[in-house]
C-alpha cells in the first residue's frame, strides 16, 4: 500500500525524473534520455533527449504532435499499469530504448510507437491498437510488447506487424503481465524479459481462475455494466504464477520449475550477460526468500540466494542481485539494513539502505540514510564509501559505468537532476515555477520512541493558539517526515488557512531499522495510534500558547486514512474531528501480499483481523468523521468505506460520507484534488471551533 494523498496544485511542474523508468542512459554513454512536461502548467509527458557531447537538451517526441495527449485512450491494462504506479501524467509515461539511444518505443494512446531520436521520426506498428509494455530486446532487433493477454512481438525496424507469439489457453490465463499483487505490493510490474541476445524471451504465465472476483460498479451511470476484477483478499487465493523461457523463432516455450507451493511469489527475474536465468521468490507467509538459477534447456532451477527473517523478509528495490562472481543481498542487520557482498557488509556501520541503484565490476551505488529524514546515494569500491549527494536531502539516482543521474531535494531547493561523467557536471532543466510560498516546517523527535515529526506553522504569526491538525501516513512503506521542500507543499497550505499541521511517522515506517518496522507485527492499530497521541503531548508542551490541544483534528489517504478513523473512534477524548481518505476499514478486505505480512493469515491469526477492524469500534464514533471514498478504487475498494458507513448508521453515529464517482484510489484530477482540500478545511474549521 502507498500513500496517494490528494493534493492541490502547486503550480509545480510535473517533474518526472527520479523514477528508474524514466531514465536511459546510451551504451557509450554519450547521451541521456528522459521525461519531462514542457512546462511549469502542463501535465503531459515529453520525451527528450541530453546530449553530453554537447550540452544541449533536444526534444525528441511530443505526444500532441502525435494526436495524444492525456488518458482518454488508455487501453485498460495500461490504466491499471499506471494506478497501480501511481502516476498521474499524460503523454509518455514509459519508454524502452535500444543501446545506442538511437530508437525508443512507447505506447502512446494504446498505440505502439517507435521513434528514431536522430531524425525524430515516429511510426506505429500495425496491428498493435492496445498495447502496452513495450520493450525493445537487446540486440535492437525486435519489440516484444503485451496485447490483452497475449504477449506480441514485431521487427523494431516497424516493416512487418506485430506478431502474437503467446496466447492464453483459457479467459483467466493471461501472459506477459504482472498480477495484482506484484504490481501493487512487490514492486514488479513487467511479466516478461529478454534473454541478453534477443533470441529469447522469460515470460510470466498468470491464471487468476482460483482468485475471488470481485465486481467495481459506476452508481453514477447506472447504463454502465461493473467492471469485473480479480482480487486476492487476505487469506484467499492468489493467482497461479509460472515462468516460461520461449524461443523467438518458432516460439517453443520451457518451463522453469520451482517449489510452487513452497514459494508462490514471483518477485523478480534477472537475465544478465553471461550468466543463467535467475529468479527471486518468496513464501506466502513472506518468511524465506531465495534466488535461483534456471537451466534453459531443462527449465531445472538451483537454488544460488537464501534469505529468512522470523517475522518478514522485506523486498528491497534493486535486490538480490549480481557482482562479480556473488550476490549483492540487502538485508536487516541488527538497528541497521546493510548492503552486503556474499554476507559481508559493504556499506556503513550506521547505514539503513533503502536501494540498490547499480553494480559494474568495479563499484556499487546504493542509497541510504543515516538520519531517517534524508536519503543519499552512495558508491562503494573497494577503496571504500563516498557520498555523491550532498546529505542535506532526499536523493535518488540512477548509474552505468561512465555515468550517473542524480535527483536531489532539500527543505532550501525544489528538486534538482544533475548529470555525471568523468570530468563533465550536467544540469538538467526545470520548468517549474516557484511555489508561491515556503514550508514552514519545524522537526523535532516526539514521545518515547522519538518518531520523526514535523511541525508545519501558518506563514503569518497568529496571536491566538491554533487548533491542531495531524497530517500522517502514518503506516508500513511511506515516510512523509521527509528533508525535502515540496512533500509539505499543502500542508503548508493547510497551515495558512489557520492550523498548526502536524506530520509524525511512527513504528512500521521506514528507515528506522528492523525492530522498529517489526513492531507493528500482528497489530497496524495501537502502536501506530500511539505515535500520534505521543506526538500530540509532544507538540503542546513544546509550542505552549501556540497550539491548542483541546481543537485536534487528523486526517489522511489510504492507511492515513485507517489512521485518522481509528483516532477519532479510540481516543475522542484527544481527536475532535477526523477525515479518512480511501480507509481500509476492516483488512480482511485487503490484499494477501501486503495484509499477510504484517497480520498473518485469517485463518491461523484472526485475532490480529478482529483488533485492527474499524468495524468493531463504530459504536465508540462520538465526534464528527467524514469518510471519502473513489467508487472506481480497485486498491482500497469502496466497500470499505460503505462497510463502516453501515456499521455506524447501525450503532445511530451521525458521520458524513463523500463518494467520488470515476475516482479511483489516486485522486489525479486537479480540480477534485484542489476541492476536496477545501471541503476539508471547511470541515475543520467547521467542527474545531465547536469544540
């Protein structure tokens, strides 16, 4: 589960850099490719490209010229593609590149396009209307994309049509596609990769037949039939998984074989230089993960990696992967996650690693924190570590060999992309516009556990103290007490419209090591809930006169949204007034992947289920609760917000509910994000000064 918060627009471009797909570095290293709007108001993708030979920026394709421009005519799985990425932008949003930079293919208004950089010509395959996922293979030769659920592949030159080289057998089988929970929850969202000389494919194999179906219904447009979706409940079946490696020319597949049973979990697959196949896969109870090697002839696997913690093993961006002639595993090492070479650690004593960027023979970049707040990219050789961000901020990156790709924010500068080679420093561009006001943010450590808060004051002294409003996430998998300008943007907005706004993240959150991610293991209530009572003692005894404790409110999106209802309905005696976005209300209804790590499964732990439930506190709702729920969220669906709505109406507690039609668990449309940031501070005022 990530956070989706609806924000109102800044007036900030959107700025697609920082996100790995969103990068190409050329073979040689002379050229760097990358998306970006053409400005501070437009929402819609371009494709560019650097030339590091020359320092100059060149547009390469542009989606309006190219008769496309926003989401209208998304084919399905390339919505699905994009919610369950949680991207908002319109145009070119993923790309593939060949080595030398030369072509790039992308799916463009369910069209597959192929764009020669140099003369900045596009052609569309035949044959390809609903594509998505294309990748160009290594060689240059062919594009493999997916097509309904049927994998395709065409010459990249674009002479001939695409061809379909995979087919499902039945309706629930589907090839080359990522199931739900390995988009939603483990980070994978391609089912199919090249062999290193294009002459094969390894491709994902999914049957959703034993996973419950659910239905996602348009109440605004009775005329519509509901969506069907297929959705794996805690505790219920996932989908069937396989991997099969298939021959390009006369498409003879094999398949890779592997303790099904034991390991359901498909969590990667890497194909390097020579080198086997390999695969990562996990356990459902997400205890014991391992790394195999297959034989493509026989489809046998050795098992190469094993990993096993006593509560989870975290799946962490980047990892396992190969160096040299071992593995590089990121792993929890007592109040630290090291980055470790064959088990020895090869980062910092005092380094929580959140990601592995890249491995060549001589050097691995990483990023890590040493401050939960901020994130650097690091390289180790074997001379040691060097920092290559500033330690000041949130950093991400990207690096081959030659070159390296730095996004870089601080609470002093919005974001910044910088580029690197030997003996060459690069800016990329920004477009964006100032905001028109800065973050106020103050930081402090608040109660027993001394979680990271921060306090975000009206640009304008008030002389009178002002109400409180608590701002979380709050859960596993998101931080938002981060260094970086922009992430308290509305919070600062909120702040000004007269609120102290405060944002503490708790136990589960990242960056704090194993124990304190662990400690919500069988329970997502009590010791995230007390994080923010903490929190709130913590911030009127430190601002006395300033704030008033006796006008709280708390409101949030997704788990922050669980986070606020669960405030108001346990401790009223402390929360006046609450506002949840999107709440998973009772987690039996929420998925198996992410639900199943931290509570278990139903039927061996039911009682974690029935602690956590909003369900069960509706009878305790004294104060004033608006719930806001996307009817066409298939995440966090809408059943849960009606579920809770039901139960208080039951119990005769007076609440308010705001049914978003066409809206799904991301809000992305400006004009609904902006509106509903305002219907909430009119709540707030509204309900804090009656108290």
């Amino acid at each position: 589960m990530v956070s989706s918060f609806p924000r109102q627009n800044a007036r900030t471009q959107r700025f697609t850099l920082g996100a790995p797909r969103n990068f190409a570095i050329t073979s040689d290293g002379s050229s760097v490719l990358f998306l970006r709007s053409a400005g501070p108001e437009d929402p819609v993708n371009l494709l560019w490209k650097l030339d590091l030979e020359t320092s100059q920026e060149r547009l390469v394709a542009d989606p309006r010229l190219l008769g496309a421009d926003g989401i209208e005519q998304l084919p399905e799985a390339e919505r699905a593609r994009r919610e369950r990425l949680r991207e908002s932008a319109g145009g070119i949003t993923s790309y593939s590149v060949n080595a030398d930079g030369s072509l790039v293919a992308f799916s463009l208004a369910g069209e597959l396009m192929l764009c020669d950089t140099s003369a900045g010509t596009v052609s569309v395959v035949d044959g390809s209307t609903g594509a998505f996922d294309p990748r160009i293979s290594p060689d240059g030769a062919s594009v493999a994309f997916v097509l309904g659920q049927n994998l395709h592949v065409a010459p990249a030159d674009g002479s001939e049509a695409g061809r379909q080289l995979l087919m499902g057998d039945k309706s629930t089988v589907s090839w080359g596609s990522a199931e739900f929970v390995a988009a939603e929850e483990m980070r994978r969202t391609r089912g199919y990769w090249w062999s290193p000389d294009g002459t094969k494919l390894a491709v994902t194999r999914v049957d959703v037949a034993d996973v419950a179906k659910w239905h996602i219904s348009a109440p605004n447009n009775p005329a519509v039939e509901p969506r069907s979706i297929r959705y794996p409940a805690a505790g219920t079946a996932n989908a069937h998984v396989e991997l099969h490696i298939v021959e390009l020319d006369g498409g003879t597949t094999t398949e890779v074989c592997w303790e099904k049973d034991t390991f359901p979990y498909l969590v990667d697959v890497m194909w390097d230089d020579n080198a086997p196949l390999a695969l990562v896969v996990q356990s459902r109870d997400q205890r014991s993960m391992c790394v195999l090697e297959a034989a493509d002839e026989t489809g046998d696997t050795d098992v190469v990696v094993e990993l096993s913690d006593p509560e989870w093993v975290e799946i962490v961006p980047g990892s396992p992967r190969r160096w040299r002639n071992g593995w590089l595993t990121i792993e929890e090492n007592g109040s630290t996650r090291a980055l470790l070479y064959d088990g020895e650690p090869i980062s910092g004593a005092d380094q929580w690693v959140r990601s592995l960027i890249s491995a060549d023979e001589s050097s691995v970049v990483f990023t890590a924190s040493t401050d939960p707040t901020v994130v650097d990219v690091y390289r180790y050789t074997d001379t040691g570590l060097e920092a290559l961000s500033n330690k000041s901020g949130v950093a991400n990156a990207i690096a081959d060999s030659t070159v390296t790709i730095i996004e870089q924010a601080s609470m002093d500068r919005a974001t910044a992309v910088t580029v690197s080679r030997p003996g060459q420093f690069e800016t990329i561009k920004s477009f964006a516009a100032e905001p028109p006001f800065r973050p106020n943010v103050a930081f402090h450590e608040t109660g027993p556990l001394n979680c990271h808060t921060a306090v975000i004051f009206p640009s304008r002294e008030d002389n009178q103290p002002l109400p409180i409003l608590l701002d979380p996430y709050g859960g596993p998998h998101a931080q938002r007490v981060m260094k970086a300008r922009n992430a308290y943007l509305a919070s600062q907005w909120i702040a000004d419209q007269g609120f102290c706004v405060v944002i503490a993240d708790g136990p589960g959150t990242p960056g704090r090591g194993a124990g304190w991610e662990r400690s919500i293991r069988g329970d997502l209530a009590e010791p995230v809930l007390q994080a923010q009572v903490d929190a709130l003692a913590d911030v009127a005894k430190i601002y006395p006169g300033r704030v008033d404790p006796n006008r709280v409110g708390i409101r949030g999106w997704s788990f922050g949204g669980y986070l606020a209802a669960l405030a108001v309905m346990r401790r009223p005696d402390l929360f006046h007034a609450a506002v949840a976005g999107a709440p998973v209300t009772d987690w039996k209804l929420y998925d198996t992947h992410y639900t199943e790590r931290y509570l278990g499964h139903p039927e061996t732990e039911p009682g974690n289920y029935d602690q956590t439930s909003l369900l069960k506190n509706a009878k305790d709702l004294r104060r004033p609760l608006m719930l806001i729920h996307g009817l066409a969220d298939d995440n966090v669906v809408a059943a849960h917000t009606l579920q809770l709505s039901s139960a208080l109406l039951s119990a005769g507690r007076p609440h308010e509910v705001l049914p978003l039609s066409d809206t799904t668990h991301m809000t992305p449309q400006e004009e609904i994000a902006e509106n509903l940031l305002l219907l909430q501070v009119d709540f707030f005022l509204r309900h804090l000064n009656e108290t």
